[in-house]
C-alpha cells in the first residue's frame, strides 16, 4: 500500500502534468471506485481547471477552482499520464479526459482505491479526512506521549493507527523500530517522553529520506511510470539480514507483516 512518502512523490508528480489543466470529460468505467453518484461526480468535476493538489497523510485532494475531490489509492491505485488515444490498460478504470489531447488515468488492480467530491475549503474537516491524526512532521511529541499512554498495544500496532498519527504504514513501521533498536512488541504505554521523542524525530527522518528518493517501489508502487528508490536503503522490510548481518524474523503482529532483528531489538524485560 502506498504510505506517505509514495502519496507525495504521486503529488508533486502529478503537479507537473495536470496543474492548469481542464477536465473536458470522466469516464467512469469501473462505479464503485467513485463514492458519490457517478453523474453528480462527473457534472461537478466537467469543466473545472486543476489548481492545486494537495495532501493529507495517505489521502490526495484534488483542486479545481471552486471544487474538489479527495482519492485514496488504497493497496494498488496508481495514476498515469496518458495522451488521447493510447490503448487502455485492463485496469483504468477512471478516465480523466483532460484539453491539449491529455488524459490523467486512474489504474487499480484490485480496485479498492476510492473518489469522493469534498468541500473545497472545509475539507479537512470532513469524513475521512476528519477522523485522522496529525502527520509525523507536525505532531508534538508530549501529545503524541499522552495519546501513547492510554495505548496498551505493541507500539507496532499503534503505529499503524493512523487516528493517533497518520502516513505511516507498514513499511515504513517496521524501519522506524529497527533504527530505534525498539523491538516491535513493545507496548506503547510504556515509552518514556525522551523515546516518544525519539520516535518523531526518527518517523520524519526516514519519512524525508523516503520522499527524497521518491518512496519506495514495492510490487506496483509506481508515480506516472517511475519507480521510487528508497527500497535499497530499507534496513529490515523483506530484508534477510539487518545492516549488522543478523538475520531478520519475520512475524505477524495484529495481522501485518513484521520484520524485525531479535538482536538489535531485543525486548525489554
């Protein structure tokens, strides 16, 4: 699934095609991926220029004039600059038909990706949006802290939480623990100020890094055709041995795929 890193590279990506571009006409061709009525969605959205995209931990908002719309690209989604007239991919199942012969095509395999209409000003405040915690570059720490202390979960579970703090996802999880040598069972209720501290300066380094080399590419992980890079920097993510040649266990926590080095990031008893 695409994590913050991968949603930005998307971002900035797609600012460069699409920003000042005119949707001439939307081609629904898979329904369920639009939440709203697909004739209100397309009626809304005709007509309007893209002005800005912006983003909110996993979630992309799309800006056009006076409208807007929000996209989560779920495990598969992907979106992909197209010109008028190219062959169709099995899997586009939104076609934005864009002025000076351009289309921007939204592809899922597995279809779980979503489009919902959104206020344009207001929507922050709005579901999904509304029910989601701060990203790590701008939670406070001592916040963080509190919300950590009513948590008696692995701190890998909570991490997944994107109520308490959003954009992490399991990839990213996984390397954050490993560089704090915090084993991944730990529960979250029992770090102290000084390692909840830690752990945001440490989730928005490595976030950074990753937004830096354009996420990482993973199965289908891809920003209009390019492959981000960061998957050569990870540390325990499908690794067989951590950077100090110890091998990596492989565990499920709450039902996701943990790796993690039993030498480095032993439990504390």
């Amino acid at each position: 699934m695409p994590e913050l890193p991968e949603v930005e590279t998307v971002r900035r990506t797609l600012e460069n095609f699409i920003l000042n571009k005119k949707i001439e006409d939307i081609k629904i061709l898979y329904p369920k991926i639009i939440d709203d009525d697909q004739e209100e969605f397309v009626q809304t959205l005709k007509n309007k220029t893209f002005t800005e995209i912006d983003r909110v931990g996993k979630y992309l908002i799309f800006k056009l004039e006076d409208v807007a719309f929000i996209s989560h690209l779920r495990m598969e989604g992907k979106y992909q600059i197209c010109k008028k007239g190219d062959i169709l991919s099995k899997h586009d199942h939104v076609i934005f038909v864009l002025d000076e012969g351009m289309e921007l095509r939204y592809n899922d395999v597995r279809k779980f990706g979503r489009m919902k209409l959104v206020d344009y000003d207001d929507y922050k405040n709005q579901l999904p949006l509304s029910k989601l915690g701060p990203e790590p570059f701008e939670i406070d720490y001592l916040e963080l802290y509190q919300k950590l202390k009513k948590k008696n979960k692995a701190i890998k579970t909570v991490l997944l939480d994107q109520s308490i703090m959003t954009g992490i996802g399991n990839i990213y999880a996984n390397e954050i623990c490993y560089q704090m040598h915090l084993n991944p069972y730990t529960k979250a209720n029992v770090l102290s100020k000084k390692r909840v501290k830690e752990l945001v300066d440490v989730a928005c380094e490595i976030l950074n890094k990753a937004i830096l080399q354009g996420g990482t590419t993973i199965h289908s992980f891809s920003a209009n055709g390019i492959d981000g890079l960061f998957q050569v920097q990870l540390k325990v993510h499908m690794q067989k041995h951590c950077p100090l040649g110890h091998e990596i266990k492989k565990v499920m926590i709450n039902e996701r795929g943990t790796y993690y080095c039993p030498i480095c990031q032993k439990a504390k008893r």
